[in-house]
C-alpha cells in the first residue's frame, strides 16, 4: 500500500525549498511512497530582496498571527499518511504564508489525527516560533512527532549582519569582509540523512511517533539565546499590537511610529542580549536545572542527542 506523504512550504530565497527537497529524496526514489510538494504563493507575493520599511512594517501582523492571504492550495488527496511542513522564522514566529494556511479550514481537514514533521530554517532563534507552531498543530488536531532544526552557518553577531544584508540586498556574501549568510551547505546535505530514517521506519511499518528523530541531533537549543527570546516576543507582541493601533488611525502614524521602534530594536539588541547573556551565565549555576529543563521541553519531540 501507497504511503502518502504531503510537504508544505514557502521560501523567499529557495534556501528552504533546498533544505526540504535533501529531507525527502531519499523518500521519492521508492514506489511505494508518494510524495507531494505544495509550494504556497501568497496573493500579494513579498518581494525578494526586501525593501528596508516593508520588511519591518510586517512584523506586527506576523506576531499576532494576521497574515495576508494566500492562494488556497490545491491537493490531490484529502487525507495523507504523514504531513511535513517546512517553514522559515519571521520575527520569531512562523513565516505569514505557513500561518495562513494553518490557519486555514481545509488544513484542519487534512492535519486532524495526521503525524506532522516540521522543519525549521532560520538565523538562530527558533524556539518561541515553535512555541506557535505547535499552537496552530494543536487547534488543527495534528500530532507533531518530530522537528528538525538547521541555522546559519555564521555566528550570532556576525549573522546579526549577514542575514538582514541577504534579505535586502539579495546577496549572500554582501561584502568581501563579511561571512557568507544562510545556512552551511553541509547541513544542508545532512537533511537527507532524517530522510533515511524516515524512510526506515516506513519500509518497517513502524509506528510514526516521538521517537522517530530521537538521538539523531536533529535540534540544539543555545541556552545563551532562551532568554533573549522571551524579551523579544514580549517586545514584538506589545509594539505589534501597539503599531497595528496607529495603522488603523493612520498609514503615516504607522510608519513614523514603526521608525521609532526600528532604533529602539537595534538599541535593544545591542544592549539587553549582552546584558541578559551575562546575567544568565553569572546565575547559571543557581538555575542550571531550570535552563536543562527548559532545554529538554523546547527540544521535544526529537531531543537534542
């Protein structure tokens, strides 16, 4: 019997589309599975590279989960055997595309009671769009049996740089002195490797569950960067809410309040991240049991070894 399997995706840059299309070729090469590959278009598409305020202007609506529409997707089946979605990190959260369609009525109707695989592609910081993801998995009824979670290749503070110069300029290597952006073509490559294991447990028709990914490294969770998450979802999720407010008085008031919150952003990063790494590693012995157990709930289902 036919196992049907159903990707779900959307990338800006195509390096997304890369990292998923290494996870399941070691799936397509067999007959007896069937893979689909549905690549979602908005209606309005974002452009690439991104003007500098248009990319900024969208975050309110990101964080708060309103996104723009996108074209409803067509599927071939009704019901699938294991659904993978693969999705990039706006604004520490689900790209809008990926929300619109968890978001939507017919994908309820295909994740309820269905295994769900996600697969992240992002700078560095995943885990509080994770948070929201397994939200909307939830509302859908799906069951997450496993993430896998690949970032960039540079540094924190040298990607701080590479990846916005990408998306605005549409340049990996935007400089001779910069690193190269995105993630490593190793990485990349190593996709193929859940893929096979995937592939394993379906030609033994093992059960698809938790442990599926579970010793295969598949996440790591960089404790310096939990913190810095919470204050920056929190910061997002009141200027969002606050920005979306002056939109409905004005564009204009939007816009000039949104400046503001620009520099106050690249104030915050360059001030609170250092700060609260280094408050954290002064209490890390006095709360090295609460960050192992944070570390294990975030790496859930796959785990970290």
């Amino acid at each position: 019997m036919t196992k049907k399997i159903l990707l779900v995706s959307y990338s800006q840059t195509g390096q997304l589309t890369r990292l998923a299309e290494h996870f399941i070729a070691p799936l397509q090469e067999q007959a007896t599975i069937s893979v689909e590959h549905c690549q979602l278009q908005p209606q309005t598409a974002y452009a690439f590279p991104w003007r500098f305020l248009p990319f900024f202007n969208c975050f309110p609506e990101t964080v708060h989960l309103k996104p723009a529409p996108i074209i409803p997707p067509q599927f071939t089946e009704s019901h699938y055997d294991l659904v993978i979605i693969a999705y990039s990190v706006w604004f520490l959260s689900p790209s809008q595309p990926i929300t619109a369609f968890m978001q939507s009525p017919q994908t309820k109707a295909i994740l309820k009671d269905t295994p769900v695989i996600t697969l992240i592609g992002c700078r560095n910081m995943w885990l509080q769009a994770q948070e929201k993801m397994k939200k909307l998995l939830a509302d859908c009824g799906a069951n997450l049996i496993g993430n896998i979670v690949k970032v960039d290749q540079s540094n924190d503070w040298a990607s701080f740089i590479t990846t916005p110069m990408w998306m605005l300029t549409g340049k990996k290597k935007a400089a001779s002195w910069l690193p190269s952006a995105g993630i490593a073509e190793s990485e990349i490559q190593d996709m193929a490797r859940f893929g096979e294991k995937l592939l394993q447990t379906l030609a033994q028709n093992s059960p698809l569950d938790s442990t599926l990914f579970q010793g295969m490294k598949a996440v790591k969770i960089d404790e310096k960067l939990m913190m810095s998450e919470k204050v920056g979802a929190r910061s997002f999720h009141i200027w969002g809410k606050l920005l979306i407010k002056c939109g409905q008085i004005s564009p204009s008031f939007r816009k000039f309040v949104l400046c503001f919150y620009i520099v106050f952003l690249v104030a915050m990063i360059l001030t609170v991240v250092p700060i609260s790494a280094v408050i954290k590693r002064l209490l890390k012995p006095l709360i090295q049991k609460k960050l192992d157990k944070q570390k294990r709930y975030f790496a859930e289902p796959s785990g970290e070894e």
